[in-house]
C-alpha cells in the first residue's frame, strides 16, 4: 500500500435502499484509487431511493461508517454521497454568452454554464448537474473542448439535472448528524457510468441500466456526455416481494431464494426448498414457478424503460448497446430478456477499472460506491483554482468548477 497522504484521502458514500456502503479511497493517479476500507451496513430508512426514516439512516450511515473506520485505519471526516428516487428530472438547456477576450477561457465556460442553467426550476427544486453536452463558437462545429479557441459568441447544450431539495436536504442531514460533512452530492447513475461504462462506449453511445433494490436507473451517453436520465421506481425489492406473495413465504426466505436461485429462465425445472410464510416448515417448489415469477416482473420492469427509450426517441443514441448493472443485474438471465426487448446487444456491467480491486468488491452491487470516487477524482482535477473570494462564492465556484469537470 502506497503511503497515505491525508490531502489524497477520499470517501464516498452510496447510500441505497438495501445497503449504505462507504468506500475509503486515496488518489494514486489521475484516474486512479486505492481503495483502504469498505464499510456496509443493511440501510433500513429508505424507500424507492429516498429517505423516509431519518433516524434510521443516520444509524446505517454511522454503522458502515466505523466499519469503514476500523478497516481503513482513517478517521473519515468527509465524503462525497450519491442521489436518486423518483424525484429526479432532467432536461436539456441552451446558453449563449459573448467571448469576453476574443479567446474562451475558463470563467467564460463558467458564464455559459451559468447561462445554460438560467431556466424556470419547477418549485421545490434544485440543480443538481449541469452536464455540458456539446459547445459551439460563433455558429461553427460543435466543441467538445473550447478552451483557447478564438471567437465572439459561445454556445452551450447542457444536461440539466433536478433533484426535490427536501429529499436533498435529507441526505446531507442524515450524514452531518452521523458527522459527516458533504464534500458533494452525486446523481448515483453518473457515478455507475464512471465505474462501468468503457470510454469507447460513452463515446459511441450506450445505455446504463442500474438496477438497484429501489429504483432503476437508466442514463444514456453518446460523445462522452449525458444525453438523457431517467428513474424507474421498479427494481431488485420488487422481485423479492413478488416471490413472497406467489410463493406464500417470508420476505426474508424470498430474498434467499432469489440470490440462491434466482433465474428468469422458463424451462429449468429443479425442486428447491421455502420457508412458509408463517414460518417454520418448508415447502417444496420448482424452480420453473419461480422463473415464471421474475419473468414476469423482469419484463414488466424491462417495457418501462424501453418505453422511455421509444417515446423520448432515445434508441439512435445507444450505438454500443445497453449495459445492466446494480445488484438486480445479478438476476440470472436478465440480460437475455432485455436483449428480446431492446433489440440491441446487452451486456451485464462490472467494474471497469484499471487495477485489480480487492475480490469482494468485484461486483455490480459496488459500482455506484466505485463510481462516486472515479467522479470526485475528475471534480477535483480542476484548472480553475483562481479568483475565490469568500464563502458564498467559493461555493457557487467550486459547484460550477465541479460542472465543468463533469465534462472534461
Ligand atoms: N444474486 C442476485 N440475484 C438477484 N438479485 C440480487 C442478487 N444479489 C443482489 N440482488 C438484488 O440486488 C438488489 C440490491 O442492489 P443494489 O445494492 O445495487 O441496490 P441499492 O443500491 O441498495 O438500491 P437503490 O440503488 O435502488 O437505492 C436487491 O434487491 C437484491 O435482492
Ligand atoms: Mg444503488
């Protein structure tokens, strides 16, 4: 292990319906992360992606916190925390704005951003991201990267995500009352991306699937930008809860079934064992009663976002396919199902990353974790670390800086 240099430190928090789990990381590169500790606690005061139990949350967040803690060996003080539920929006924007200098610079990005993100937010809520998606200059080609070229007018179209303020007010509660401070607040599928998506996908144009145990969500890149989000509150505890009711057993044992032998597969016809629902004897069921199950709710969950896919014409964008990931991808088969659906290759996201990662953390569940540290890395990477005065502006700069690196 590298030494630990405190200015390298990182933590995220993924804060999600089934599990709170906090990744303590340090810089080793420009896009790279050691991770020191893993922290994970069962999370019990969320529903659908949101906090409901507020007490409840911060007991999670303080668990997989000292958990964390005592692995890593580092007194976390700061973090960067994942969003999502069904209170997300987004929209694309326009913003125009002259060349102060005759040569775009850095806060001439940060105007047109600031331009971009001029529109009527719907009462009760903020911006989240301003996504820059393509620059122009004076009416020519589109720019990924206009820094240093010359011209009078500069153009922006910008992915504008929105998030309810109470729901974001009640994730930077939860973690300053488990005492810890909120270095910023990710949408958890840009995170995913980060942690799934090659970059010859995101440049091509790719679907990401995340399907989590309270919301799916989908985010579709082309050009190495966001073209489109949207959350479906349909994922994982779904599944779980259908079994319960069609196999008359406990939540508990569904769960247990549905990772032991979870498959969409129609045909396979072994006999396993459930647990009543009032407890105590087993039952003996075929694995073909649960496939017909999962099928079922796996093609129900798959036509929501295909339908998204159709009327928002999303389809063109996704050249590369659709990537599934988050727990739910674990689902055996699903991946076949959504190929029936999509009509596109689909394949199941793992962690893409350059170095090995320990082996317990190679799997879907943690990409959104992996992802937000893989997003704060690119925040913190700024060139523009001038001309701050005071707190108000450093805040508003430092959100703009971090807008702006959502796109370099
Ligand atoms: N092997 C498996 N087969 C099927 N489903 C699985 C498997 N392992 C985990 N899951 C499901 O994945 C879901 C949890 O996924 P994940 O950890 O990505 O969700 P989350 O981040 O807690 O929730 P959300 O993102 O919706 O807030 C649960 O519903 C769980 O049952
Ligand atoms: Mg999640």
């Amino acid at each position: 292990m590298a030494k630990v240099l405190k200015e390298r430190l990182m933590t995220s928090i993924d804060i999600g319906t089934t599990k709170i789990c906090v990744l303590v990381a340090q810089q080793t590169g420009a896009d790279n992360v050691e991770i020191l500790g893993m922290g994970k606690a069962p999370s019990e005061g969320l529903q659908k992606g949101v906090v409901v139990n507020v007490a409840k949350t911060i007991q999670s967040i303080q668990q997989a916190i000292k958990e964390a803690e005592l692995v890593s060996g580092i007194s976390i003080e700061s973090a960067y925390v994942g969003i999502s539920g069904a209170h997300i929006r987004s929209l694309n924007s326009h913003g125009v704005v002259p060349i102060k200098k005759g040569m775009v610079r850095a806060s001439d990005v940060i105007s047109v951003l600031a331009a971009a993100q001029a529109i009527p937010v719907p009462e009760g809520y903020q911006v989240l991201h301003v996504l820059p998606q393509y620059f122009v200059i004076d009416g020519q080609e589109r720019l990924q990267d206009p820094i240093g070229m010359h011209g009078i007018r500069l153009e922006v179209q910008a992915h504008i995500i929105l998030g309810a303020i109470t729901s974001v007010q009640n994730l930077v509660s939860c973690c300053e009352a488990a005492g810890i401070h909120v270095d910023d607040i990710i949408l958890e599928p840009l995170a995913s991306a980060q942690a799934v998506l090659s970059e010859d996908e995101r440049q091509l144009g790719v679907g990401l699937l995340d399907i989590g145990g309270g919301t799916a969500d989908l985010a579709i890149y082309q050009n190495g930008t966001i073209v489109h989000t949207y959350v479906v509150p349909v994922a994982g505890n779904h599944f779980t809860n259908d079994i319960a009711i069609g196999l008359r057993t406990s939540l508990k044992d569904a769960e247990r079934v549905k990772i032991e032998h979870g498959s969409v597969d129609l045909y396979e016809n072994k006999d396993i064992q459930v647990e009543c629902a009032q407890g105590g004897n087993m039952r003996t069921i075929s694995t073909q009663t649960l496939g017909m199950i999962l099928h079922a709710r796996a093609q129900e969950l798959l036509h929501l976002v295909r339908k998204e896919i159709d009327n928002k014409h999303l389809k063109i964008y996704c050249t590369s396919g659709l990537v599934i990931t988050g727990g739910g991808s674990l689902l055996n088969g699903i991946d076949v199902v959504a190929k029936g659906i999509f009509d596109m290759p689909v394949r199941i996201g793992n962690l893409h990353v350059s170095y090995a990662l320990p082996g317990t953390l190679e799997t879907p569940i943690y990409a959104t974790g992996y992802g937000l540290l893989l997003h704060a890395l690119k925040t913190r990477q700024t060139p523009f670390g001038r001309h701050v005065d005071g707190p108000f502006v450093k805040r508003v700069v430092s959100r703009m800086k971090s807008w702006v690196n959502d796109f370099f």
